[in-house]
C-alpha cells in the first residue's frame, strides 16, 4: 500500500488544478521585474496581511535570514525564543552570513515569549553588548497557536525600545483558521512577516516577506545577494497564488484529522498525545518503545519523525481514511502486534 506520509506538511503534491494554473503561468524575468504572476502573488499577500509590499523567495529559510539581514547589521542582535524555527532549524544563517548576535529567549508552553524577558533581553547603549535590533516571533510554533494578546505584549515592549519586530508566520494560516481571525489582525503588531507557500498551503515551493515599500526594497537586495534571483518563475507564483485560493479554508480538515489521530492513540500503552490545536501531532514514546519506533512505523507504511518524542504532520495528501489506518498502524507497532 501507498506510505501515509506524515513527516511534514512539506511532502504535499501540486494538485491537477495547481498544475494546470502553474502550466498556464504567464511568466517574466523576475530578478528584471518583469514576471507578472511573481508580481501578483507579491501584491495579494501584502494586501491580505496589511502591508505595502511583498518579495517571492525560494524557501521560508531564505525569506527569513532577508528579513533578519535587511533589520540588522553586523553586530546587531535578534531576540527570538529557544524553540523557534529560524533560531533551531535555520543553520545559524544569521550568524554565519550576517555576523547577527542571536539571543535566545525561552519559549513558554504556549508558544510564547514573556513581555518581561524580551524587555529584560534588551541591551543598554553600551559598547560591551551587541545592539539589540529586533524581536523575531512565529506562529504557529510546533503547531501551536500563540495567544495573540500575549504576541502584542511583546512587540510592544519591543517597539517602546526602539526595536523592529519580524514574524516567522509560515503556517501563518493555520493560525488563522484555528483562531478563527482574519491573518491581517494576526500580522498587525509586525515590521515584517515571512508566509511559506510550501507547508500548509501545499505550493511546490516558495515564500513571500511582506512589510513597507522600502523594507521590500532593501530585502531584494539581499535576496539578489542570497542567490534567491529567479527568473521566469511565474510558474512557481502562480502555483501560490492557486494555493491562496483554494486551499486556505481546507486547513480546518488538517486539523480534524490531527485531532482524530491524536484520539485514537490516547490511551495506547507507552504513547503520550500532546494536545492538539492545528496539524500537528507530538506523541511522547516510552524509553522501552522508542528504540527502531519510527522504522517499525515506516515498515508498517506509516512516515513519521522524532524519536522519543515523535511528530505526525497532517496535510491536503492526508485523507481521515488514511488518518484512521496510521492509527491502526501506530498502535499496532506500540502493543507488539506489527
């Protein structure tokens, strides 16, 4: 049988209609400002989050490292939480291609960062410290949806300190559905805001970073620097620009479906479901059933990551059909009868 596949919400397949809008593309050179689809895409999301602007790069990794480059200069610093994607999962980027001090926060089981620890992060205007620039956040963080008054809190101290505030938003719309807030009142208290195409959404590739007209400006640069030029990628665009259209209001049934897997494996002997709020399951493992888990799921067709703590992704690819088999799989492999 096919592999359910629940490592990430990255392993999504362009849809028959994705691929018909991405082959009927009408396309330009992008890096001479030419692409037209590329120049929608960037318009639509701007608008829809609230901001003047919008640059189309090729991954969520590279459209951050531009935001954190064009906000801050060699030496400065980024406040940002212990858990986060650009501080863990991002390759030091940048530190290494910026010379940008990270300063880690810890994140609070909510997801959040604490207005008390951003304001007491904050640097003096001392030569003995890095200066503090700009407080980065996400959302969703592991799947979870961050309390939106507690998001304020924090860039408003940012903000009274004279710092830039940029949002890691690329399930920015899983947030917003699961919250059920229009994703422009999510974005309201940013400078910036990075949108993955390529998770949720279920584009092949590609992000897009909102903010001013003049912030863009400058982010293209970088992106020209990045090696993030492309040319007549409207093909890609419109893939997003389908995207936008027509998966957005689906991610509810992601969320079912994480729900629904989460169900059925409380209860399971040495399996621990965290609660669930957007697409994503964490399931802690007993130390005795951790060891060969995830390849024991993978032989059963069950595509999974972690280990002591596993995480199970839903997506468009991922009917409630194949949510109740993994299921079967899963406890299967955790009694000892797989």
């Amino acid at each position: 049988m096919t592999p359910i596949d629940l490592r990430s919400d990255t392993v999504t397949r362009p849809t028959a209609g994705m691929r018909r809008a991405m082959a009927e593309a009408e396309v330009g050179d992008d890096v001479w400002g030419d692409d037209p689809t590329v120049q929608r895409l960037e318009a639509v999301l701007a608008e829809r989050l609230g901001f003047e602007a919008g640059l189309f790069l090729p991954s969520g990794t590279q459209s951050n490292l531009a935001a954190l480059l064009t906000h801050c200069a060699r030496g400065d610093e980024v406040l940002l939480g212990d858990r986060s994607h650009t501080f863990v999962h991002e390759g030091g980027g940048a530190a290494a291609l910026g010379s940008i001090h990270s300063h880690p926060l810890p994140n609070q089981a909510d997801g959040s960062l604490r207005a008390a620890d951003v304001e007491a992060a904050i640097k003096p205007d001392d030569a003995h410290f890095a200066k503090s620039r700009l407080l980065c956040l996400e959302n969703t963080i592991e799947g979870q949806v961050v309390p939106q008054a507690l998001v304020e809190a924090a860039c408003r101290v940012a903000r009274a300190r004279g710092l830039a505030t940029h949002l890691d938003g690329a399930r920015l719309f899983n947030a917003a559905v699961k919250s059920r807030c229009a994703p422009a009142g999510l974005t309201r208290p940013f400078d910036s805001v990075s949108v993955c195409l390529s998770k949720g959404l279920g584009a092949p590739v590609g992000s897009v970073l909102v903010g001013a007209r003049d912030f863009v400006r400058a982010a293209r640069r970088w992106r020209k620097v990045l090696g993030g030029g492309m040319r007549q990628v409207g093909v890609l665009a419109a893939a997003g620009l389908f995207a936008l259209e027509h998966h957005v209001e689906r991610l509810e049934d992601d969320h079912l479906n994480a729900a629904l897997l989460a169900e059925r494996l409380s209860g399971v002997p040495g399996l621990e479901p965290e609660p669930v709020q957007t697409n994503m399951v964490w399931v802690r493992v007993s130390s005795t059933l951790a060891p060969r888990f995830v390849e024991r799921l993978a032989e059963g067709g069950v595509l999974a990551s972690g280990a002591e703590r596993l995480r199970f992704v839903t997506h468009l690819d991922v009917s409630r059909d194949d949510i109740e088999r993994a299921a079967r799989v899963v406890r299967a492999v955790a009694t000892g009868r797989a």
